[in-house]
C-alpha cells in the first residue's frame, strides 16, 4: 500500500514538473515565433524548437524523476516521522510523569501514616514497658523487704536457739555437778535401786 | 591357710572351747571369770596397741619367736589363758581372738549356764543391791547370773548393766545427755 | 507477719515444754565396740542384730556423739561408714544401734537453704525447722502407683525445650565433658521453674565448696533460691557423706512429692507436689562409692567400681516418678549429670547411666569452642518420653526446625569441599546457619515457652533467610520484646489455645512482617 502510494506520488510530481518545465519553455519559444511569423503561428509551438526542448525536458524530467525526487521524499519522510516521533514521546512524557506523580503523593501519605503508626507503637511500647519495669521494681522492692524480714525473723531463731541451748548446757552442768558432789553414797545406792527397778528389759525387743 | 568359713568357725570354738576346759578344771567358775576378764583385757589393748598386733602377727618371726613374745608379754595372766594365747600366736591366729573371746562367752553361757553382767556403777555395791540387780538380770536372761563390779566416777551417778551385747544405760550422764537434746530441740 | 519476740519467759516456756517431753525411761540397747576405724569406715565388734542402712551412734571418748550407717553385715562383726566428724571415733568406741534408718528431715522450712547430706543446716542461717523425715535408701514407688509423663518441664531453653522436651517425672541425663555447660543447663532449668509452683533440690557431690557457692548466689540473684534447696558434700566431706547425698536429696525431695500441702499423706484431693532435682555429678558419687566400698574390702569389678554400681544408679533415678492421680499426681523430674573424659561415653558409668535415663543431652567441648552455646548437640540428644507431654504449639513448630537441621548438618558435610551449589541447596544451608544460629542462648536467660515457639516460628517460615547470621540473635531478643510490647495479644491467644490456629498464625505473620521492616540490619 505505501509503496504503491509512493508510487503514486512520485507519478503525480513529475507531471506537474513537466507542466512546470513545458510553461518555462513556450515564452521563449513565443519570442521566437514573434518576430518571424505573426498570427496564430505565433502561439503554435516552432516545430524545430519544440521538438528538442520536449526532449530535453522529457530526459530532465526522467534523471530528476529517477535521482531527485526520491532524495527530496525521503528527506520529507524523514521530518514527517522525526515530528511525529516528537509528539507521541512527549505525550508518553507527561502521562509517565503524571504517574510517578501520583507514585510519590501516595508514598508520601504512606509514609506519614506509617510516621504516625510507628510513634503511637512506639509510646504504646514505652509505656508498656514503662509499667513493666515498674511493676518489676516493686514487686522486687517487696520481695527484698519480704527477704529481710524472713533474715531478721531466721536470725531471731537462731538467737533463741542459741539461747536456749545454752540456758540447757548451763542448767545441765549444774545438775551433773550437784549429783556428782552433793550425793552420799546412799542416795547414789536408792537411785541405782530405782534406776534398775525401773529400766526396761534386756531383750528389748 | 584355710580361709573356709566353717573351718575358721571350728578353729574359734576349739581355742575357746580349750581355753574354757582347762581354766575350769584349773579353778572353777572364778578361773572362768577371771579369764574372760583378762581375754576382753587384752582385746582392747590388741586393738588400740598396733605394736603388739603387728609383732603377735608378723609372720616374718618364726613361730616360736610369736610364741616366745606371747609368753613374755602375758606372763602375769592366768597361766591357761597365757599359754592359749601363745599357741595362737605361734600358729599365726591372734587375729582370731575377738571371735574366741565371743566363742567363749557363749559356751560360758551354754556349759555352765552362767551370764556375765557387768555393773558400772559410781559408787560400790552393797548387797542388797547386788541381790536386786542380780534378780533383775536373771529373770531378763533367763541364767544364773554373776555381776563384774566396776567404778567408774565420769558416769555422775546411776548404773549401766551390759550383758551380751546388750546395755541397760541408767547412768545419770546419759540421761543428763538426753535432757540436754530435749532442752536444745525446737518445738 | 509472724515476729518472734525474744524474752526470758518465751525461752522459759519453751524450755519447761520440752522438760514435760523428756521420758526417764531407759530401755536396754545393743552396744558394740569399735575394731578398727579408718577412712570415714569403721569396723564394729557385735551387734548382731544391726539392720543394713541402720543408723548407728558412735559415741567417742569425750562424749561426742558421730553418726554412721551400716553396711556390711558380717557374721561378727560390721561394716559402718562414719557420717560425720571421722576423726573423733578411735578404736574401743562404743556404738550403739537406733533401731533406725538413716533419715533426712525436710519440709518448706528448707526451701531457701543450704543443708548437708543429713539434712543439717551449712549456711549459717540457723536451725530449720523440718515438718517431716524421709528414709535415706526408699524403694521406688512400683507400677500401680504412677502414670506415663504427661506435663512438660520447661528448662527455659530453646534447644532443649524444642527439639529435646522433657516431662514432669522423666530422668534426663546431661552429659558432657568437663567445662561444656552441664551446671549451667541444670541451673538454667532451675531459675526457669519461677512461679511454676516447682520445688528444685540442687544436689551438689564432691564439688569445690566456692563453685558451690557461686551458684548458690546466682539462684538468689535470679530469685530461684526461694523454691531452691541446695544439699551440697563438698570434695572435703568424707566419702560416704559423697556417696548419700544424692540419695538425701532424692529423700528430701520425695517428701513433697508424697505429702500433699497440709503435711498429710498426698491422695486425690491432696495433690502431692512437683520437683526438680539436680544430681551434680553422678560421676564423682560413683568415685566416692567406690572408695567406700574398696575400704569396706567389697571385691572391685570393672574399672574396680564396686558391683552393685549399676543398681546404685539405678534405684537412685527410679525414685523419679509421676504419681497416678490417687497417689496425688506428684512429680519428681532428675536431670542427672554425667562428665565425661574426653567424650568418651562408652565407659562404664556413663554407659550405666544412659541405659537408666529417660533420654540424654550431649554436650560438645568443640560446639561449646565455636560459640554454639549451649553447646547441645541435638543430633545425637533424644529425650525418650518427654514428647508426650510437649506444649502443641512446640511440637508444631519444632518439626520443621528438626528437619531443618538435619538437611543442614548433612548438606554442611557434603559442602565443605566448596564446589558450586545450586539455588535449593543454598537456601537450605542458609536456613540451616540460620536456625542454628537462632538456638544460641546466653545464661541465665531462659525464654518463656510461647517466646521460644514466636522465635522458632521465624525461623521456620523463613524470616531471618534474609538477615546476616550475626543478626538473628539481635532479631529474635527484639522481635519478642516488641510483640510483648506491643502485639500481647497474640501471646495470649497462644497461651490460650496452647496451638497455633491460623488466625494466630496470621496474626503472627503480619506482626513479624512489621517488625522486620523496621529491624535495623547491623552494617
């Protein structure tokens, strides 16, 4: 289809280039008529003339027809496609820039509502762990007391204990002491009668 | 040497049985006695005194050198007990003697029907006490029983009655002892 | 707040009480005397009717009473081991009988405490008062009387509690060399027991007294000394004090497992209670056992360990039990530990000791050196019941970190030759780097069940592939204290349904997700 159409063209522009040359050459050849014949010869082409100029038109016509004319077309082309190429590119420009436009606006947004997320995460976790350190300090505040109290109470015990202990050593001293010193040989002999009266048997089971 | 339970077992029992035969026929019941007295003596002195264990025992003295030893270092004892000891020593079998001295005590019991009941006590016994403990033990053990008296003062008071192995200890120290636990213990 | 006041009258009182206790009445006892005494043992002449175990009183010269337990029951005479001071009895000693076993008090009062193998207080804190005794030697409770496993002990660590879980009455040895972490894995189980409503006896055998106390100010520092009795028979204490204190702990121990909270007997509406005990180390007991019993002149057997070692053992970890729900449901879970020389495992007493226990953690000296701490090596460590009574939401998760890890460690083998890998193999040794990196745990910092299942949970789905290895500890600690802090609400969905539902795990995903993107990846 193109082809035929430059074809076509190409047809077309040497017609009227050879219009345009036949125009260019009558005048003369009329000045030529003028001054030797007068009357309608004057407007009818001198055979003599006419006949080489129509050829060398025709031979201008081809040369120009087979290596000017497609020069000047596909210089023509050449712009005709280089302008159009323009346009859609710039077109393609500004619907890609409007897009990256709308890209950067929501990134944008995303961005703020992401800024605000994270400083409400952020105070919901200070705080978070704000109540957490300082139910761990009291209880652990609580538990010291607690351990002190259980240390004082412990070292209580241990006094009475110690106390007691030597309240039972003291008092055992003395008694071994009285009955070691202070008893006749009589009232060993009535404790030994009662002792062996009262102890249990040899075969204790 | 044999190493036979039962052989050692008979071994035992006729060292303890030789040893109660002869004191008998020597001296009665108060040879007995007193052997079994002398026998626990030494018992002790063997465990505590590792010179005299090691030198009875030594089998790099000859028999007769164990013998002669033996000999000399019991010569103050009954002289049945001095020379069962010796033959245990020449035969190398002093190490038996805390068996021997068990051996003895039951065929005592078993021969002549006679327990041993030692009484420590601080003070010395009178008789009616020695009539009191003596009727006690005996209807506990079921034999005549003959009380070995002895003093010792770091009891404070009270009496302590051994007999086979068993011991009934009434000693005020002990009791003071046990108070002195119950008073310490926490309630 | 009870406050004991200290006056005379109260001492007074306290005295005339137990005054009205002391009975005068003397009854006749069975008295020995001493042969021959050396090594913490003592021959004895007589007592013929000694029991074995029975507890028998020295008595020295001076008056000063030593405790010992009968062990060899010869025709006439007896071997006893001497518990107590060892240099006061000398031979011609009196000995008498008690008529009976050695026994261990114990009870709450102990909790907190410091005591030596007769239950004695060593801590300077004064006397306890016991609520109750337990026999030394116990005979293990039989079938009837007990239940399979069926609740879980969390040690607190991830590479236990995942891939090696252990159960409420199970015994699980750890095992090692020396210096690979075996203390700190039972320690770290044992401040991990907090608010668990878990009794822990830590029983420390033939141990330096100063690493005893070392640890003995960690658990106070951690709080665990609060649930803690520690019985420690230090290297300095005599051999047979070596060789029960294991058995006095598993006694002390089995009071609460057998006495519900009311000191009655535990039955169905008394639940008897749940225990933790440590035997640190098993190995050194064995090596005071021995000592014992070639002093005792008992024949030596193999590596001259006497030949009942392997019934020693194993009566002493078969006294771990679950009690059915009649009995009161109590527990005693042991974690024995065994060292090792040089890894050797197939010597005589760590092979004794893995036959007896439930299962085994292995600890490596060169996974210990490459950091991998703790050094568990979970390719050869099983536990043979405790999967029973894993939490769901674990077993989920730690199927895939098992396979994981086993792809990994045999494409790790094959890789070291360093030929060009294709993309699946890759993806596999990184995640495999990657989890194992993930099981690293410092001491003393155990993680809650529901953490370790969120951590390994990342892992598995593959959100620490993308991080540098040296991250995925950093990631693991801030993505548990940002969801604690900020997305509780899935904690306490998992705690609620114990699995991960897919609304959880949904939950979970776009948590992680978030946290991810604002995890700062160190340069």
């Amino acid at each position: 289809m193109k082809v035929n159409r430059y074809k076509a063209w190409r047809l077309a522009g040497a017609a009227v280039l050879a219009a345009g040359a036949s125009t260019l050459a009558v005048p003369a050849m009329a000045f030529a008529a003028e001054s030797e014949t007068a009357g309608i010869s004057a407007i009818l082409p001198d055979m003599a003339e006419f006949i080489p100029m129509l050829v060398a038109f025709i031979v201008l016509v081809v040369v120009l027809a087979k290596f000017g004319w497609p020069k000047f077309d596909a210089m023509l082309q050449r712009r005709e496609d280089t302008i159009k190429d323009a346009l859609e590119k710039s077109e393609r420009d500004r619907i890609e820039s409007e897009r990256i436009l709308q890209e950067y606006k929501k990134q944008l947004e995303d961005a703020k509502s992401q800024a605000s997320q994270i400083v409400a995460e952020a105070k919901s976790t200070g705080e978070a762990v704000k109540a957490d350190i300082t139910a761990k300090a009291q209880a652990e505040a609580a538990n010291m007391i607690e351990k002190a109290h259980g240390a004082i109470e412990a070292d209580k015990k241990a006094a009475i204990a110690e106390l007691q202990g030597s309240v039972a050593d003291l008092s055992v001293a003395v008694a071994s002491r009285i009955i070691g010193k202070d008893l006749s040989d009589d009232e060993h002999r009535a404790i030994i009668e009662r002792y062996v009266n009262e102890a249990g048997s040899f075969h204790a089971e | 040497m044999p190493n036979n339970r039962h052989v050692q077992k008979e071994k035992v029992a006729t060292y303890a049985a030789v040893l109660l035969d002869s004191a008998y026929q020597a001296g009665g019941q108060d040879a007995v006695l007193q052997v079994r007295d002398q026998a626990e003596r030494i018992m002790r002195i063997e465990r505590s005194n590792m010179d005299l264990a090691n030198a009875l025992e030594d089998s790099s003295y000859t028999p007769e050198q164990r013998g002669q030893v033996a000999r000399g270092v019991f010569a103050d004892l009954n002289p049945v007990l001095t020379e069962v000891l010796a033959v245990m020593a020449e035969r190398g079998d002093f190490a038996l003697l805390s068996r021997v001295w068990a051996s003895y005590q039951e065929q005592l019991e078993r021969k002549l029907d006679v327990t041993v009941v030692d009484v420590t006590t601080v003070v010395p016994l009178d008789d009616h006490l020695r009539e009191v403990i003596a009727k006690k033990a005996e209807a506990d053990l079921g034999t005549k029983v003959v009380l070995r008296e002895q003093i010792d003062p770091s009891i404070i008071g009270g009496v302590l009655l051994t007999a086979n192995g068993q011991r009934i200890d009434a000693s005020v120290v002990s009791q003071l002892e046990r108070a002195r636990n119950v008073l310490k213990e926490q309630n | 707040m009870l406050v004991t006041e200290i006056t005379a009258q109260s001492i007074d009182e306290a005295l005339r009480k137990q005054l009205d206790a002391l009975s005068t009445s003397v009854e006749s006892r069975e008295v020995g005397t001493v042969i021959q005494v050396g090594d913490g043992i003592a021959r004895v002449d007589g007592l013929k009717d000694a029991m074995a175990g029975e507890l028998l009183e020295f008595v020295s010269s001076t008056g000063q009473v030593v405790y010992g337990m009968a062990q060899n029951l010869e025709e006439d005479e007896v071997g006893a081991v001497l518990l107590g001071d060892v240099t006061a009895i000398k031979e011609n000693d009196q000995v008498r009988t008690t008529g009976r076993l050695v026994e261990v008090p114990s009870g709450r009062a102990m909790l907190g405490r410091v005591v030596n193998p007769l239950g004695m207080p060593i801590d300077g804190k004064g006397p306890i008062q016991a609520e109750g005794t337990r026999p030394v030697e116990f005979k293990a409770p039989g079938v009837v009387y007990r239940k399979p496993v069926d609740e879980p002990m969390q040690t607190g660590i991830l590479a236990v509690d995942s891939m090696i879980p252990i159960g409420r009455g199970q015994r699980e040895l750890i095992i090692g060399d020396r210096q690979t972490g075996k203390t700190a894995i039972a320690i770290d189980a044992i401040i991990n027991q907090k608010g668990k409503d878990m009794i822990c006896i830590y029983v420390a055998v033939g141990q330096k007294a100063s690493t005893v106390a070392g640890v003995v100010e960690t658990l106070e520092s951690y709080g665990a000394m609060d649930y803690t009795i520690v019985v420690n028979a230090s290297a300095s204490d005599s051999a047979p004090l070596q060789y029960i204190a294991p058995m006095a702990g598993a006694a002390i121990g089995e009071y609460f497992v057998y006495t519900g909270e009311n000191g009655e007997t535990a039955g169905p509406d008394n639940p008897g209670r749940a225990v933790l005990i440590v035997y640190d180390d098993l190995t050194k007991q064995a090596v005071a056992y021995r000592q014992m019993s070639l002093t005792l002149r008992r024949p030596p057997g193999r590596e001259a360990y006497p030949g009942d070692i392997f019934y020693l053992h194993s009566r002493l970890l078969e006294r771990a039990v679950k009690m059915s729900d009649e009995m009161g449901g109590g527990s005693m879970t042991a974690l024995p530990i065994i060292e090792t020389q040089a890894g050797d495992v197939s010597a005589y007493i760590p092979t004794n000791v893995i036959s007896i226990t439930d299962g085994q953690i292995y600890l490596q000296t060169d996974l210990f050196f490459q950091g991998q701490r703790p050094a568990v090596d979970v390719g050869i460590s099983v536990s043979r019941v405790g999967g029973s009574a894993q939490v769901k939401a674990m077993k989920q998760v730690a199927g895939t970190l098992r396979l994981d890890l086993a792809a990994y460690r045999e494409l790790k083998a094959f890789t070291q030759f360093g030929s060009d890998l294709d993309k699946a193999t890759q993806d596999q040794l990184t995640r495999g780097s990657h989890m194992t990196e993930l099981l690293k745990q410092k001491r003393y910092m155990p993680m809650p069940v529901m953490d370790q299942v969120v951590a390994i949970y990342a892992g598995g789905k593959g959100y620490l592939d993308s991080l540098p290895v040296e991250d995925v500890v950093r990631f693991r600690t801030e993505l548990i204290d940002y969801l604690h802090a900020s997305k509780q609400g899935i904690f306490d969905a998992l705690y609620a349904e114990k699995k991960l539902t897919d609304a959880i795990e949904a939950d979970l995903n776009a948590a992680i997700e978030a946290f991810k993107l604002s995890f700062a990846v160190s340069a």
